[in-house]
C-alpha cells in the first residue's frame, strides 16, 4: 500500500530553517562543532578531518542535537546526514535542520532523504545557476511519506539492517578496487624487481643512489635533450575553434591525454611562429601547476600540436625511451620526487629544479619489455576495477531502490503488519 504524504513541516517541531553564516576559522574542540556542508560525509557520518567550531554565544542561535536531520540548501542540493553526535554542535548557512516532532522517527525522514520520491522532488524544485540552491521554504513544502510512528520505526529498523549489509558489501568491493589499484601502481617496481633490478626503498634512498650513479640511477637532465615550458600567457587571443591541438593540463588525466574531454586549438599561423612548443612523439608531459606531477607521453600518431604552461621534457635516445620515463614519473617515488621539487606554498608550481629528479634508468630494451608488461597490467586491472565499479554501482542503485519502495509503502516490509 501506499503511505500518506504530508508537508515536511507538518513532521518537524521547530521550523525548518538555516543556519548561521560565520566564517569557520576556529578549531577549538572545547567549543560547539560547526556542520557545514562540505561536512557531510555519508548520510549517518561527518567527517573527521574538517572539524572547525563557533563560540557557544554564537553557536547557540542554530543547535543541533542528537537526531536533527540536516540537509544542504546550496551547491550539491539536497545531499543530507543525520546528526548522531552527543557534543554541542550547531549548523551553518548553506544548511537547514529538520527536527522530528513527536510521533516522527527521524530515522524514517533520514531514510526518505535518501530516496528517489526525495530526490526527484528536489531536481523539480532546485534553482540551477552558478551554485544550484534550495530554499528552506521549499524544503518545508516537500512532500514526505507519513505513515503511523509504529510503521515508521519498523521500517527504520528493517532499513537499518538491510543498508547495513549492503554498505558492507559496498565496503569490501571499494577495499577490493583499492588493493587493484595499488597493485596496478607497483607493477613497474614489480617488473623491474623480477629483472634483478632493486627499487630504492624510499625517497631519501633514491636521492642518495642519483648523487652517485649508484644502481643506474641518474639526475633527469642526464636522460633528456631538452626540458622547456610550453607557452606561458592569455589564451583568449590565440584560441580558435579549429586548427592544431593546443594540450593543456586538463587533458592529463590518468596517464593520457584525453584531449576530447575539451578540445583547443591555435591556428597554423601562430603554432609555425612557436617550434619550441611543438610537440612530438615520445616527448613527456608533466604538469607543472594546478594537479601538479601529473605525467603522460605523447603517444605515435598524434599528430601537430603544442601546448599550455606544461614542462616538455624530450628524452636522449640514446639513454631513455619516453613511455619508460612516464611510467616511472607516474611510480610513487617519481611522483614524490617531482612534487618535493615543488615552489610556491600558496600555489605549488614545478620550475626547471625538476632537472635534478632522479631516475633510476636500466637498458633500452629493459625499459621497452617493462613498458610493455606494465601496459599489459594496467590493462588488465583496469578491466578488473571496471568491473567492480559496476558492482558497486549497482548496490548502491539497489541500496536507494529498497530505501524507496520501503519509505513510500511500496515494499511489503518483512514482519511488519500493514
């Protein structure tokens, strides 16, 4: 059977309303904590490492209590948790609170807001523009399933059970792509490790190796012909809707270019004028602001291009092959041993210091046959991680059909009279 709706004001005992709008810069654990939404970390949990307070002569004009249910009123609208904590506490701006009345199982409403009779609601009603808002006017208004205070607690504890099993599930396949991943990101170590070639174990180690030559490892301006940054400057004059690709590092992502994802181009014309940002086969790409230590290659076929406030590093053949140095700038150590180079605390940016990044640099045709067998094992971990991806999508999809059909009254709850 169906339940009855009701207005979700009809539910609360106080009005739903939002929070205080203060600056969160305190973190003074002997204060009320401050919830904000970047806070919210599941729909039962906050997280731990975003932890700020207000004075309690501030935090007291919006508490929270153990069983307030508070919901986000701008920017990723509607995501909500509800508040398990037994500190003072109190809620921000960007956020509303819904307080059961008696006779309401906030549990049951917490459930609700996980539902797709919730969410559709809220897609109907949001305004999207700059940051999508949700108003605590429309949040009074949504329409809430209703049932007896009995029906809802059984349900509540039927759904506490159920979700609680698939969340476990969820868990041990996020821990299985996890250990996929980590191995996927050691398959270069392992390679080289099954060739007799010892991997330094650490950062501190590998610096001291390069300082010497010790076990092939050399300072990176060893291994290129050339390092130099791609055109530094306005985009918005040079721009053009066709002509040759410009790479910026958006496009790095994953060890790939994905230049599709969001193309530029810059004419013939101006490319022609710039021959020390053309780009070439082998040549290997670190971004040098924003998601810095990010590397790719520049992958056969990929035809003219040139590109953006990016480090082009063109390797010696004679020493090294590119796909073998993107691989190992991408390894953990060279990754670390990139970002340690970084300048700039308030913005982190990768100068010409990246020269002296060590590289722990076997044959030529060692550096193909291991190229080749991390390719084959990135293959197939991404193929295993695909899968379980999927597998975790689908629980979480069945997770919010159970929650749906169990709040409205579609779902036959086991145990629970009609």
């Amino acid at each position: 059977m169906r339940f009855p709706v009701a207005p979700l004001k009809h539910l609360a005992a106080l009005p739903i309303s939002n929070g205080v709008g203060e600056a969160a810069e305190f973190d003074d654990p002997t204060w009320p904590r401050y919830v904000r939404t970047t806070d919210i970390a599941g729909p039962r949990s906050l997280r731990d490492d975003t932890f700020r307070s207000l004075p309690p002569e501030v935090a007291q004009r919006a508490p929270l209590k153990t069983g307030d249910l508070v919901m986000t009123a701008a920017g990723g609208v509607g995501k909500s948790t509800l508040y398990g904590g037994t500190a003072p506490a109190c809620y921000a701006g960007y956020l509303v609170r819904f307080r059961p009345r008696p006779g309401v199982d906030g549990r049951f409403v917490a459930y609700w807001a996980e539902s797709q009779h919730y969410w559709d609601q809220i897609e109907l009603g949001k305004v999207v523009s700059t940051i999508d808002n949700f108003s605590a006017g429309k949040y009074q208004n949504l329409r809430c399933p209703a049932p007896a205070e009995a029906m809802q607690r059984s349900i509540a504890d039927y759904l506490d059970t159920e979700t609680a099993r698939i969340d476990a599930l969820i868990t041990k396949k996020q821990q299985m792509a996890d250990v996929v991943v980590e191995r996927s990101d050691l398959a270069l170590q392992t390679s080289l490790a099954r060739r007799g070639i010892p991997w330094p174990n650490s950062l501190e180690e590998l610096e001291a190796a390069s300082s010497t030559g010790e076990c092939g490892v050399i300072h990176l301006s060893q291994c290129l012909d050339q390092l130099t940054n791609g055109y530094v400057g306005p985009t918005r004059d040079i721009l053009v809707d066709d002509g040759i690709r410009y790479v910026q590092s958006l496009h790095i992502k994953g060890g790939r270019i994905d230049f599709d994802r969001r193309p530029f181009f810059v004419t013939p014309e101006w490319h022609a004028q710039r021959p020390r940002i053309h780009l070439r086969e082998n040549d290997v790409l670190i971004v040098q602001t924003g998601d810095i230590g990010q590397v790719v290659v520049v992958p056969a076929g990929f035809g003219e291009a040139s590109c953006h406030a990016l480090q082009i590093a063109r390797v010696r053949p004679s020493v090294m092959w590119g796909p073998y140095l993107a691989e190992y700038l991408r390894s953990s150590l060279g990754y670390q041993s990139l970002v340690s180079r970084a300048t700039g605390a308030l913005h982190p940016h990768l100068e010409g210091g990246i020269r002296n990044v060590p590289v722990l640099v076997p044959s030529l045709q060692v550096q193909r046959d291991v190229v080749s067998e991390v390719s084959e094992a990135r293959g197939r971990a991404a193929e295993v991680f695909a899968r379980l991806e999927r597998q975790i999508d689908l629980l979480r999809e069945h997770r919010q059909a159970l929650i749906t059909a169990a709040v409205t009254g579609e779902l036959e709850v086991p145990g629970v009279a009609a």
